[in-house]
C-alpha cells in the first residue's frame, strides 16, 4: 500500500481524521505524520495536488486541511479555492477542535468525552452524597466559560467538579 496523500511506499499508520464520524482515519507513511503533527514543509506537500481528489473522504478532508495551513503558499491557494468539497465534507473539514484551557491536577489538557478519576472525596452540595476518591467519571463534558470546570456524572447524578480535583485517566 501506498501513503494515502505523498503516495510514497513506505511502512504506514492509520492517523485518526477528527471531527467527523468515528474511527475516520487515513493510512499515512512517517514522512506525513512527523509533519502534521509539527512543521510543514512546503513543497512535500504538493502531492496534495493529486490526494485532494481521492474516493476517500477522511483523505480530501485532511487534504483541505493541510491547504488551509500551507495558505501562505501560492500553489496552495490554488489548490484549495479548486477543491470542491459537498456540504457535509466541507464542515468535517472545518470542524477542528480548539485547543481546551481545561487542566487536570496534574496540568494535563482535558478535551470533550475524556475520562477522570477523582483524587479526593468531595461532598455534592444538593445531592446528600460523597463522591469517593478513585471513582472514575467517563464522557465528561468542558463548561465552556469556566476552564476550572467539568460536568459529569457521579451515581446517577450529573455534578460540576472543579478541575484541581480530578485526573485523566
């Protein structure tokens, strides 16, 4: 098999294409991924002239993705303003998650969906019951106005925990 957007022979790994259906992913050689996880360099991505027309959908969107990046290039530009995306296609591809300014106790980032363990008993106010250290607190979810705050669901009941009483698990 061949990397899904250099079309290099080389060993690959999927890369999970976020923001779309789960388990959307793309088979990429370790020349790709080292450089979407970090600096791009610009001309090993004019290969993405001929992967931005792939069958598969989770590559055009990645395709999209990196032409929004390397905007400050001409050729990209080009590209991206010739890519046709459908409605559903071209929302995946903007739909990037923003950087969470939620931190565990251990200054880890807590995205969306996570799963946290309580480091200390905390009493839930309303509630008349003690949250036990260790209990883990699957699918959180970010209040988004307050980084030191998280929703879950402890013992039926869904609670607000301050972040400096949890770690990802």
């Amino acid at each position: 098999m061949t990397c899904a957007l250099c079309s290099a022979d080389a060993p690959l790994s999927d890369y999970p294409v976020t923001g779309g259906p789960d388990g959307a992913s793309a088979a990429l050689c370790d020349s790709c991924l080292t450089q979407i996880e970090g600096t791009l360099e610009a001309n090993h991505w004019r290969c993405l002239s001929s992967s931005m027309w792939s069958e598969e959908v989770a590559v055009q969107v990645l395709a999209a993705r990196l032409l929004s990046r390397l905007s400050d290039q001409d050729w990209a530009r080009d590209l991206s303003d010739q890519l046709w995306l459908d409605d559903d296609t071209r929302a995946w591809a903007d739909n990037v998650a923003a950087a969470s300014q939620h931190k565990d106790s251990n200054g880890v980032q807590l995205n969306q969906g996570d799963t946290v363990v309580l480091i200390k008993d905390l009493v839930v106010k309303g509630a008349g019951f003690t949250a036990k250290r260790g209990t883990a607190v699957r699918s959180i979810s970010l209040v988004a106005d307050n980084p030191e705050h998280i929703e879950g669901r402890v013992e039926g009941q869904r609670i607000v925990i301050l972040t400096q009483f949890v770690k990802k698990k």
